[in-house]
C-alpha cells in the first residue's frame, strides 16, 4: 500500500481564553471537548463527523490516526495533533504535516483565510468569513442570563441553524487548506524542515516551568506599588487620573514654565520623552522632575509578562508554546508567543537570588528598601521566572557574534575569519583595521582604547549596508560619539571591510539580474532563482541557502522604488500594517535575511546535535538555547557542539559562550 494522505480540521470548545493562554492549556481544560471532526482522503469528498449527535469516528479513521503509511495534514497542526491526543486518539507527530508552517516556508502569512487570500484561491475554496462569530457562539462559554436559561454554554439544539453553518464551516476549512497544500506542493518543504517543525511541537509541548511563588509575589508587591505611585502623583499634581496624557501633559508644562509666554516643554508623555527630560532635565522643577520618575515607574509594562505567565501555566507550573517556527519569514527564525522571550528585560542586578527571596516573600517594603525603583526590580527578575524542572539544572549558551561571523565568511573577508579563528576581539580589530591602530594598543589603560566604542557600534550597525542613521538607531549617540563625527565612521568601516561592501551590491545584482533574464544566478555559494508554476500562477524569488533550504519572496516584480533606483518588490506582511502588501528591498536588506537565515541554520543543526545527546532544550531566543538539563550536563559540553564544524558551511567558525543556573537570566 502507499502512501495515503489525510486532511483533518477540528473544531473544539474550552473555557481557557486560547489566545491569551495558549492552545496546550486550552486543551489541558477539564471542560475541552472536540465538538466537530471533518476530513479528506486524498480526492475524496470531506466528511464531517459531529461529536455532539453521539457519532463516532469511522472504523477505518481510528487506525489511520496512528498509521505512518497515512500522512496527516492540518492548518497549524500542532492544534490538531495536541488536541486528538488530549482527546485519546493517538496520533504520532511524526505522522503530520502543517500547511501554515509550509505556508510560512514559501513566504506566504500565517492564517487561513489570510494565506487563502495571499495564495489566490478562488471564491469557493477560501475560508468561510462567518466562522468568527460561529466559533464566539458554540467554543466559548456564554453569560448566563434569566433568557439563556443560565446556560454557560450554547448547544447546537440552541439554534440549528448556526450549528448546519458551524458544520458548513468546519468542512470549508478542509476545503481551504486542502486548496492551499495543493499549491503549496509544487514548492516543497524539505525532509529537515519537517523535522524541524516537528522538534519546535515538541518541545512547546514539553513546556517550561516557572517558579509560581515568585509570580504571585512579583504581582503582588506590582499591585501595592502602582498604588502606592498613583496615590503620590494625585497628591503631588492634585489631578483626578494623573495616569491621563490629556491631564498630565498640560500640568507638566503649566509646572515647567517660567513665564506665561514660554512654549510647552512638553507634547505628549511617551516613554521616550520622559526618558530623555529625565536624562537632560535642565532647569526642569523638582515636582515636574518627580511626576516624570513616577511616569517612568508606572509605565513598567514589563509587569505584564508576569500577568502572561500566570495565565498561560498549565499542568506541572509549565507554559507551553513559548515558540512559532518560522515566525519570521524573511529568514525563517523562530518567533516569540505569549510572553514574547524575544523582547525580555535584561538583568544588572548583582543580587537576584536575595531579590528573589525578598519577592517571594511578597516583602514590598524590604524590595523598595534595598532596591529603590520597585518596578524596574520586578522586571529586571522576570527572566528568573524561568526554571528548570525538579532536579535538574539550567544550561544556557548562544553563539559568540554569529552575524560578524556569518557574514564575513560568505563574503570571504579574511582579516575578519582571521580574527575569529584566532583571538576573537572583533570590535578592537575592527577599531585597527578603521584607524590604522595596531590593535594591542587598543586595550584598557591606552588612549587609544576609546576607539574600541567605534569599532563596536561600527561592527554592529553597519554590516547591511547602513548608514550614519543605522549608527544613531544602535545607540552612537548614548555611547558618547557625536553626529559630526558618525559619517567618517561609515567611510572608515566599509573602507576596511571591502569584500562585505561587494557583498550587498552582487546580492542586489544577482536579484535584478534573475528578475531580468529569468535566469539563475550563483553568487558566494548562494543561488537566485526565479521560480513558478503554471497551473496556479504563483510566482517566486528564491535564494537557496548554503544549508539547501530557500528563501521565498514571493510575487516578485521590478520598480522604481523611493529613490528612483530600480528595485526588487515582492509581497509580504507589513510590519505596521499586519497585511498583505507590496514591499521593496535592495542588496544590504536582503544581504541582512540571508547572514541571519544561515545563522538561523546553525542554530538548526545545534538543536539536533542537542536532540541526539537526548536532553531537552525547552525554549531558544535569537541564537541562545535554554537546555533543561540533568547535574552531570556540562556548559562546556553543548559550547563544544556549538563550536563543531557545519557539514555545509566549510571554514565558517563559530563558537558558543554559556552558563549554567538554577534560573534563567542574562549572564
């Protein structure tokens, strides 16, 4: 027999809010239930089996759950796959396919209807749009009124006619995603993608625990101190909501005055106008230069990373889908959900396990005491919130400057290779190779250490093509250099990077020269392609990375973009917006998705070099791993596999740099 393919959709109920806690603790509800099943073999018709009438799953549907002879597909599979499992049908993930994560592959959006629409479905194959209020009706429980009976949820024999829509509904979206997987096979997803997908299900559905003791002191000494600065800023500025930009704004500038004719100070009460007062408050008054120390404390929103964690904590104190593979579809990283990890707090606490203790003590008077600033305290332990399981231990390592590497071994600048293969002070040799410096001398104690501050903010800012505003954005300017001074570092650092500069403007030929031609381009072991079918008219840039995966833009065409300067557009996802539409790029841009697509790569290779020891990495960021790990695991250990050699990546040196905790912080 062959392989048979299935595609299932399930519709489900849950009294947990699933996009605030998470699909893993909607389905660890005691209330979860499947209400609806609706599949597809192959060609066939869809059927649609309904829970809540006392059917059954069909005898020929019970074993193919768990046959690998039968390939299951799903619109975010891991929903389909977590909840039949919770549901006692046993149903291996190995077994399964997600159109969205295969969606997301291709460059296309994350969402059914969304990716119908981008995809180019026609009328009858996309998502129906009723399905929103449908699922509002019979998913989530209801008021109970005097009128409803005092039911806390809606039964289909409650109106018959939105539960025929609902089952219209749930059929549909076999349709669409069956729709979808057809136009999506022409450009397939490779073997150690899937395995990929499948590792990052895992290990969301593994979880990370979290110390819940320190949460519910962290909330509440959060509760008594936003009190507690509310109550002083209505005595100091006698305002109703001193909270209100309408009521603080004009109170601060009335405050801030010297004389009736003087301009307002102040515009609005962002957070980075109430920074930069308070940085540089001139003859600011001292009641204006406390109302703002008090905005600044209570727009803390980092407070509600606790609140995230409290909600999304399921069975064993764990949260589970702290990660969305290929969250970021440029480069194919993965991206943060529910307490967003990739934006945490960083810690410079030198005393976050007596900080710790004094929080979960809910100890609010010793916090404020010892620490001052009580919200900046809590955020600064949020990291610390995670722990490892019972016995075990935290090891935590990330790639030592993996982008300066990357980059400088595609575009084969060798003084940069030279510096990783050997003492690895990128940002002093960087300083030597700008101003002509050896760099011994650019150590502690020497005048000439000042330029490492240069190379520094150099190194990390320029390596994609920017300029004296991608130096201002990394914060030149808070590091002391001055805006004169900004344009000559430029100069300097592509100056003494040359083969990185010939990087962006081959990547940036190679784009228009395919998009021109229709012919493929080798460049730097990287190959552009333009790529397409005629049966649906989907069209594609492709990049094939060293790593053989590729990186989708997809629709592309030629324009002038805002300069005048013709460029390559494509469609994507607006980073403001959130829809489908038309951007463009040039050769540094895409130069910065391919370094971090193969730094991504590597991250890849890492997390099966981890699976294969058999320990448990239960969440990474950017290119750090968090490895829940047994006493004997050693940090040396997984910076060695850090450091291996990638079978695809000849000559590119990496290393990893860690720490083990009982904790999870910044080292």
């Amino acid at each position: 027999m062959g392989v048979k393919h299935l595609s299932i959709d399930i519709e489900t109920r849950s009294s947990v809010d699933i996009a605030k806690a998470g699909a893993y603790k909607y389905a660890q509800s005691p209330d979860f239930q499947i209400l609806l099943f609706a599949y597809q073999f192959g060609e066939d018709p869809v059927e649609i089996i309904d829970f809540t009438d006392g059917e059954t799953l069909p005898k020929e549907l019970v074993p193919a759950l768990k046959n690998p002879k039968v390939i299951k597909h799903a619109y975010n599979a891991a929903f389909e796959w977590y909840c039949l499992n919770r549901a006692g049908f046993e149903t291996p993930i190995d077994q399964w396919r997600c159109t969205m994560a295969h969606g997301l592959y291709c460059g296309y959006t994350a969402g059914l209807d969304a990716t119908g629409k981008a995809i180019g479905l026609p009328q009858d194959k996309q998502k129906l749009a009723i399905g929103k209020a449908l699922i509002r009706y019979f998913c989530v429980p209801c008021k109970p009124t005097r009128s409803n009976g005092n039911r806390t949820w809606n039964q289909p024999w409650h109106d018959p006619e939105k539960w025929k829509l609902f089952k219209e509904y749930c059929r549909q979206d076999v349709v669409t995603e069956h729709a979808i997987l057809a136009r999506l096979k022409q450009f397939p997803m490779p073997e150690k993608e899937q395995k990929q997908w499948q590792m990052d299900i895992l290990m969301n559905a593994y979880g990370v625990r979290v110390d819940t003791e320190l949460i519910e002191g962290a909330l509440y000494i959060d509760g008594i101190s936003t009190q507690e600065l509310t109550d002083e800023a209505i005595r100091l500025t006698g305002l109703l909501n001193p909270n209100s930009a309408t009521q603080l704004v004009p109170w601060l500038n009335e405050h801030s005055r010297k004389q009736e004719t003087d301009p307002d100070v102040f515009q609005d009460i962002q957070k980075t106008t109430v920074a930069e007062a308070l940085e540089k408050p001139g003859d600011l008054p001292e009641e204006v230069l406390q109302m703002l120390r008090i905005r600044q404390q209570l727009g803390k929103t980092s407070i509600k990373k606790y609140v995230a964690m409290d909600t999304a904590k399921g069975e064993g104190d764990r949260v589970r889908g702290l990660t969305q593979y290929y969250g970021a579809n440029r480069t194919g990283r993965w991206a943060g959900r529910l307490v967003q990890m990739q934006n945490l707090p960083r810690n410079y606490i030198k005393t976050l396990d007596y900080a710790r203790k004094v929080v979960k003590a809910k100890n609010y008077e010793g916090l404020r005491l010892l620490y001052g600033n009580v919200p900046d305290t809590l955020s600064q332990l949020i990291r610390t919130a995670f722990i490892p399981s019972e016995g075990n231990k935290f090891v935590v390592a990330d790639f030592s400057a993996i982008e300066a590497r990357v980059i400088a071994w595609l575009a084969g600048e060798q003084w940069v290779n030279e510096v990783f293969a050997t003492h690895g002070k990128i940002y002093e040799a960087t300083a030597s190779q700008m101003f002509g410096v050896p760099v011994d001398r650019i150590a502690k104690g020497n005048p000439e250490y000042a330029l490492r501050q240069k190379g520094k903010v150099a190194t990390l800012a320029l390596g994609y093509q920017g300029g004296t505003s991608a130096l201002i954005a990394m914060g030149a300017l808070q590091m002391g250099l001055t805006e004169e001074e900004l344009p000559d570092i430029v100069h300097r650092w592509r100056q003494a990077n040359p083969r990185i500069r010939d990087l962006w403007y081959a990547v940036e030929n190679a784009a228009l020269s395919v998009m021109q031609t229709a012919q493929p381009q080798a460049i730097y072991g990287l190959i552009f392609a333009l790529e397409g079918d005629l049966v649906y008219g989907q069209s594609f840039l492709t990049v094939k990375l060293p790593s053989g995966r590729k990186l989708y833009y997809p629709k592309p065409f030629l324009k002038e973009n805002q300069f005048g300067k013709l460029a390559l557009h494509y469609y994507t996802v607006g980073q403001q917006s959130r829809k489908w539409e038309v951007a463009s790029t040039y050769g540094g841009k895409m130069t910065e998705n391919i370094v971090q697509a193969v730094a991504r790569d590597c991250l890849a290779v890492t997390l099966e070099r981890i699976a294969a020891k058999h320990l448990q990495v239960v969440f990474h960021v950017h290119d750090e791993v968090i490895i829940d790990a047994p006493m004997e695991t050693t940090v040396d250990e997984i910076c060695d596999l850090m450091a291996e050699p990638i079978p695809w990546a000849r000559g590119l040196i990496l290393k990893g740099a860690g720490f083990e905790s009982s904790y999870y912080m910044k080292d």
